[in-house]
C-alpha cells in the first residue's frame, strides 16, 4: 500500500476497531456479571418470601378459600402480584394484582406471563411471582418502560444492541477521521509534488505554508532551503559565465607571448617572459579567488572562530602595501584567513586605484552601534559615484576603463562582502572628505 493518507486512515480504523471490541467485551462481561450477581441476590430473596409464605399459609389440604384469603393477605403485605396452583397444576387462586396481569396477557398461561417464576412449595403446591426489578418500585407501581434499541427486555444490554451501539460509535468515528487524515496527507501530496518540481528543474517552485503544524514547518523549511540553493546556483551560473570570459583574455595575452617568444629578438625575449609571468600571476589569482567565492557561497572557508587583533591584522598587512594601519586595539572573532583575505583585498584595491595615500583606520564603535568594530581603508583616488557604490562589490563588476588602466579580476571586493557576511558583518563604500574612497568594513566585537 504506497498511500500515505490510506495507512493513517487504516491505522486510525483499526485502532477504533481494536478499542470497540476490547470495550465492548469489558461492558459485556460486566454486565452479565453484574446481571448474574443481581439475580443472583433477587433468587435467593424470592426463595426466602416463598419460606416465609409456604410457613404462614394453611396446608394444602385446608379449604381453597382459606388459602386464597391467606394468599391475597400476603400479596397485600408484599406489595407483589400472586397466584397458587395445587400439586395437580390447578389454579387454587390469584391476588386482584396477578388477575389484572392475566387479563392483559389473555390466553397466556400462568407461566408464559412476562417476567413471571415459580415457586415449588414442598408439599407440591406452586406459587407463582414476578421478577422483580431491582431498579424498579413494587411490580403493581412499575410504569411502561421506554427502552433505547439496544437494550433487552430486562433492561440490560443485549449482545445484539451491545454490537450495534458499538459498530454505530465506529462509523462515526471512522467517518469523521478520514476529512481529516485526507487533508493531512493532501498537504504531504503537495509538498512532493513542489519537491519534484524543484529537483525537476524550475528553481521559482515554492510549496504552501498554511498552518501552524510540523507540514507547515517542513514546508518553510523547504522554501528557504529551495531559496538558498536557487541564489547558489544562480551565483554559480553567473560566476562560470563571468569567469570563462575574465580567462579569456590572460589566456589569449598568453598564448600570443608563447608564440612570439620564438622569433622575438633578445631584447624582447625579457619584455615577453615579464608579460607572460604577468598573465601566469592574473590567471593564478583569478582562479584562486574563483574558488574561495564558490566555497564560501557553499557555507565552508569558516574553519575556525577565534578572537583576532584586528589592528595588528591591519599593520600587518598595510606594511605589504606601504600604507598606515591606526586605531584601537580590539578583537572580533573570526577565521584570521579570510579576515586577513579581506584585508588585504581592501587594501590592494586602495593601493591600485587610490594612488599613494592609503590609510587603514581601525575604529572601535562607543556609540550607535555599541559591540561592534570599523575598519576604513581610505584612499585618495578618483573616487566612486554614487550610483556604482553598490555595484563594485558584485562579481566581476569593475568601473569603465579601469580594468585596462589598472588590472584586476573584479572579484577581490566581491570576496570582501562575502567574507564580512560569514562573519556577520557588512561592507559599504563611502567617500572621503576631501577627495577619494572610504570602504568601511564592520564586524561584530568579541
């Protein structure tokens, strides 16, 4: 059985059946114990009236009269309908009570009365009496009784009414469970299908949150994990794209500086080797900044957290590119490496675009952001407008005729936004008073 819906449903079904049966087998059985230990008790009372009445009525051969006086004294007392027949079977008398039941019940014989026992005398004679209920007054008093269906003429239970009162319960319980085992397994249905159409290839499928229950949470669970991997492999899409045309060019520069190699002369054997060596480091740099952006757009590079001297993280690196590190002596934490990456990108970028007058500025938050850590590499260089200050940190992006002037990738400040998100920080681009750029890199304290 592959359905869902129809193996909760069954499950549900039996389970009812399982509980109808055990119930009904439990009421039944005390039932008939409580009815036996009733009747029981009720036998043994009618046998001690019988005693009693067999002592104090004449024997059996006084006249008829007297003992139906003595009978009727008796039925008075009792409150309870009689009637005696003699050893023979014949009818001695009956008290104004048992008539009136006879009179109902014409042609039925003494016996066949409803709810009538006997009472054998020793002497032979018969007396004979209701049953009595116990639930009920005195016979003579008892009311027409209106009993449900499923009770027997007694007033107990009967097998027959037992089962159907129990198999009813069971169809209505039954009934009532499949709306809602059904709209339970529709929404798992639901969820397959949004499922199989996303590994199926449409990236934009999304399934429905409705309620507040666990399917509800799978199905967040989904859309933001379906969300995540559409951003990834669009990332990826567009770096590959980016990437085979950013090879292009070293590799070309390359292949030319190889083939003219041969035939150039002495003086221009060294300018070539440099090119060649020039476009040997852009395609090693490019290649690797293509694969620490795919693994941190993966959710790896974060190797290890630990509290960093970000002021002597800046020194260190500012001494690479002749540039000033100032500030506060304070720790985010962090993974050094990639801290130390982002660093060095912003730096570089400084040094490459901003002229001589670079500053890294480490900055210790005391107000407004209170927690947290800034630092600002600023330069001095033409600038960023307005409209690409958020655009320079995307993959590949580089401002017009800079990439020819200058060199460079277009990844190192793509890689410096992805670092300071791993790390739960951010990145912007301002610009500096009195001419030039300020990145501002800010990181969580320790």
């Amino acid at each position: 059985m592959r359905s869902l819906y129809l193996r909760i449903y069954l499950t549900v079904v039996a389970a009812l059946a399982l509980f109808a049966l055990v119930s009904g087998w439990l009421v039944q059985s005390h039932l008939e114990e409580t009815r036996t230990r009733v009747e029981g008790a009720m036998r043994e009372r009618v046998e001690a009236w019988g005693d009693l009445i067999e002592r104090s009525l004449p024997p059996a051969d006084a006249a008829p009269e007297a003992q139906l006086e003595a009978l009727r004294d008796w039925s008075q007392r009792l409150r309870l309908p009689m009637a005696l027949d003699d050893a023979a079977g014949q009818r001695l008398g009956a008290s104004d009570s048992f008539l009136r039941r006879e009179l109902d019940q014409p042609g039925a014989a003494p016996g066949g009365l409803p709810r009538v026992q006997s009472i054998r005398f020793e002497d032979g004679r018969t007396l004979w009496v209701p049953r009595h209920n116990p639930r009920r007054g005195p016979p003579h008093m008892r009311q027409p009784e209106l009993r449900p269906p499923w009770m027997g003429p007694a007033g107990w239970p009967d097998g027959l009414g037992l089962a159907l009162l129990l198999l009813v319960l069971f169809a209505a319980v039954a009934m009532g469970a499949w709306p809602v085992v059904r709209r339970l397994t529709r929404r798992l249905e639901a969820l397959k299908q949004g499922v199989e159409a996303f590994g199926g290839g449409d990236l934009q499928r999304r399934v429905a949150e409705d309620g507040k229950d666990e399917v509800a949470a799978v199905g967040a669970s989904f859309n933001r994990a379906a969300a995540r991997i559409e951003t990834l492999l669009r990332s990826h899409q567009s770096l590959l794209a980016n990437a085979s045309h950013e090879l292009r060019s070293p590799l070309a520069r390359l292949k030319m500086a190889v083939a003219m190699i041969e035939d150039a002369a002495p003086a221009q054997r060294a300018t070539l080797r440099q090119e060649i060596a020039t476009n040997i480091r852009e395609l090693d740099m490019l290649i690797e900044e293509i694969l620490l952006s795919g693994r941190l757009d993966a959710g790896a590079g974060m190797d290890q957290r630990a509290p960093v001297d970000l002021l002597a993280l800046a020194a260190e690196e500012a001494a690479r590119v002749d540039a000033v590190a100032t500030g506060d002596d304070v720790q985010v934490p962090g993974d050094e490496r990639l801290l130390r990456r982002a660093l060095r990108n912003l730096l570089e970028n400084a040094r490459r675009y901003g002229g001589d007058e670079v500053l890294a500025e480490v900055v210790a938050k005391a107000a407004g952001r209170a927690g947290w850590v800034q630092l600002r590499v600023s330069d001095r260089g033409p600038g960023v407008p307005v409209a690409d200050r958020e655009r320079v940190f995307e993959a590949f992006f580089r401002l017009p005729g800079h990439a020819e002037r200058e060199g460079g990738v277009g990844l190192g400040l793509s890689l410096v936004r992805q670092i300071a998100q791993r790390h739960g920080g951010s990145v912007r681009c301002e610009a500096r008073e009195g001419g030039g750029s300020c990145f501002v890199l800010e990181l969580p304290a320790a």
